[in-house]
C-alpha cells in the first residue's frame, strides 16, 4: 500500500519552527565566515584564487554579515519563542514553513553569488531572503493580532521585537537599491537599520525578556527586574542615534552616552550574584558588548576613534555572542538535550570574544590588512564546529523520542 509522501512531521527538519531557519543560519555562518576570510588572505598575498566581484567584497561583508547573518537565526528565534510569549499553541509546519523555505533558497542563492562570478545572482538572493523576512512579518504580526484580541494590554516583547523586524525589512531593501540600482547611500542606510533594528532592537528586546526570566529560574534569590519602561526608552534612543548617525551629527554623543547608561543598568541589574549556568553568563558577557559599543561610538562622534569600531563591538562582539547563547539554548532544549552549553558552544563563544577583541584592536589601528586576517581565521575556525554540531542536530529527532 502507497503511504504517500512523508509528511513534515515525519521529516527533522520540517518538524520545528526553528530547525530549518536555524540550519540556514549555520550555513551562512560558515559560509560567510571562510568567504571573508578567504578574501582577507589574497589580500594579504596569500595565492587564493577567489571572484572579485569588481571590488565589491569589502562593501558586502558589512551588511551581508548583519542581514545574512542574523535573520535566518533570528526567524527561527522567533517563530519558535513567539507564539509561547504569548501563551499560544505552536505554529504548524504550513505556517513556519514557507518564509524558512525562502529563506534557505535565498541562502543558497547568495552562496552561489559570492562563491562565483556571478555577483548577478546576489539580487535574487536578496530578493527571496527579503520575502522571506516579509512572510515571516506576517506570520508573527497574525499571532501577535491573536494574542491581543484576548489580552487585556500590549504584549510589549512583541511589539518591540516586530519593530526591530520591520526595521530590517526596509533595510533589506535599501541594501537590494545599493546592489541592483547602484544607490551608494543604501548601503550605509542598510547597515544604520540592519545595526539599530535587528542588531540592537530585537536582541534587546528578547535580552529583556529572557535574561531575568532565566535567572530567575535557575539562581537562587534572584530578584527578577523587568520594566516596560526600559523598552520604552530604547527605541527613542536607538530612532535618535540612527538618525544623528545618518547624518554624521558629532551630536550624536548624547544618545549614545544615554544608551551606554541604560544598557550597563540593564546589565547591573541581570547579572546574577551566585552561581549561575553558562548558559545564562553567555547572555549576560554578550550583552556587557553593547554598552563597549556606546562608549566606542560617543568616542567616534568626537572624532577620537573610527566609527568601525563601534560598529565591530555590536554585530561581533554582541550580536554573535548572543547568537551563540539564544541558538544553542533552543536547540538544547528542543532537542530534548539539557539546557547548558556544550564544548562546541563554549569554543565558538570564545572565539567571538578573541576574535572581537582582535578586531577593536585592528580597527584602533585603522584597520591595518594584516591585522584583519588573524581574528576573521579565528572566527571561522572557532565556530566550524558548533555551527556543524548544530546542523546534525536540525537533521536529526529528538533525542528523548518527542515530536518537534
């Protein structure tokens, strides 16, 4: 008898929310990773015959890191977290599905592009990606409109994380105007959006939930801390520090100088006081990045450091820190694995921090080339195997026999 096809309940990686966004995920890290890093070495002399993509490589690792990066982790993130915030059942495969599909061609699609000589295909990599990331805007806004047809006030959480979320889509398109229409200040535009919204926004906003939620579980006395109004106060900030960046405004120092102060309060008051699991120390060093990133770019508006520097602090020092605790904490836990960090992780979150520090260094020093290619090696070879763990592990059940 013909069973038919397997259903996506049958098949690993279409049996969760964030299995196959997070796949794509490692995917891009690894690629990106030894993609960067190959080109930093033919720069440095080293024979390595790569595309050239007409000079256009160092253009494209800033915001592809960011977009290319973050958003397919990010989807799976929150298509996995969201419904639950809200006290919803878990999305089916017929919803998760189609915006992660999506976002795995465009993937590949990039892949292709910045492997080859046919930098015409990066377009329809950020075509497909930015559809995706549309798809799952709909999705997301749909739950959250279920939620508050029940509840009594604004989920909060969602709100700010879909305005990070619409953020990034504009910005998704001002890089696609850079690439496809040749709009030079789309770039620095899908850069300020990809760094305040994604960046900054979203991984704030699930700080701010999670951090104090965690600790709260897991430490002994620990005080959970966790006012609406710091969210309230973040996104005028992060709106007024893009906006005076856009503009190269040296008054762009009291924002920031404002964001630094919140941010280390945010980090004062989470930072646990007895022993805590790795995991949740993982969050907090990650976060302790963004006010290192403030106070780098109140230096840069008075002229003191490049700005790069600052930029560096919050998308690898921050943003993979983060990425590392919010990805290995969902694939633990809904791999029916135990809620800590594997060597793996803890080897890949070294090598964000090493390679940071690295990095802040060779921007001090204007970016010398040959102080750039060590910290990209180390990158791309620390995270090699918490991004292959982690892909077995999308392919594969779970461990304890349950769905999902």
């Amino acid at each position: 008898m013909n069973a038919g096809p397997p259903s996506p309940q049958r098949l690993p990686l279409f049996a969760a929310p964030h299995r196959l966004p997070f796949l794509t995920g490692a995917f891009n890290l690894v690629m990106l990773s030894l993609w960067w890093a190959g080109h930093l070495a033919a720069r440095n002399g080293i024979a390595l015959t790569l595309p050239q993509h007409d000079g256009l490589d160092g253009a494209l690792h800033g915001p592809l890191t960011v977009y290319a990066l973050f958003m397919p982790f990010i989807l799976g993130f929150l298509s996995t977290v969201f419904p639950r915030w809200m006290g919803i059942s878990d999305l089916p495969p017929g919803r998760f599905l189609p915006p992660s599909g999506l976002m795995a061609f465009g993937s590949l699609a990039l892949a292709l592009a910045l492997w080859s000589d046919r930098l015409a295909i990066l377009g329809l990599a950020l075509i497909l990606m930015s559809g995706a990331w549309t798809w799952g805007a709909a999705v997301l806004v749909t739950v959250l409109c279920v939620h508050q047809k029940t509840a009594s006030e604004p989920h909060w959480h969602g709100i700010s994380a879909l305005t990070g979320w619409m953020l990034a889509l504009i910005g998704t398109a001002a890089l696609s105007a850079f690439i496809l229409a040749d709009w030079q200040a789309g770039r620095r535009l899908a850069i300020l959006l990809g760094t305040h919204g994604l960046t900054l926004g979203i991984f704030l906003t699930v700080c701010h939930r999670m951090i104090p939620f965690f600790a709260g579980n897991a430490v002994e006395g620990y005080v959970c801390w966790r006012p609406y109004w710091l969210l309230a106060l973040l996104w005028p900030l992060l709106m007024t520090d893009m906006a005076l960046a856009w503009r190269g405004s040296p008054w762009r120092a009291l924002p920031a100088v404002a964001l630094a102060v919140l941010t280390l309060l945010m980090l004062w008051r989470w930072t646990p006081r007895r022993t805590a699991p790795g995991l949740l120390w993982v969050l907090v060093i990650g976060l302790g990045w963004a006010p290192v990133s403030f106070v780098l770019a109140v230096l840069a508006a008075a002229g003191q450091v490049p700005a790069i520097a600052a930029t560096h602090a919050l998308v690898l020092g921050m943003g993979c820190s983060l990425m590392v605790a919010m990805v290995t904490r969902v694939t633990q836990g809904h791999s029916g694995r135990p809620l800590a960090m594997p060597a793996a992780a803890w080897l890949a979150f070294a090598a964000v921090q090493v390679a940071a520090v690295l990095r802040l260094r060779a921007a001090l020093h204007w970016d010398a080339l040959p102080m750039l290619l060590f910290p990209a090696s180390l990158l791309a070879i620390g995270i090699l195997p918490w991004a292959l763990r982690g892909m077995m592990i999308y392919l594969s059940p779970r461990i304890d026999g349950r769905p999902g």
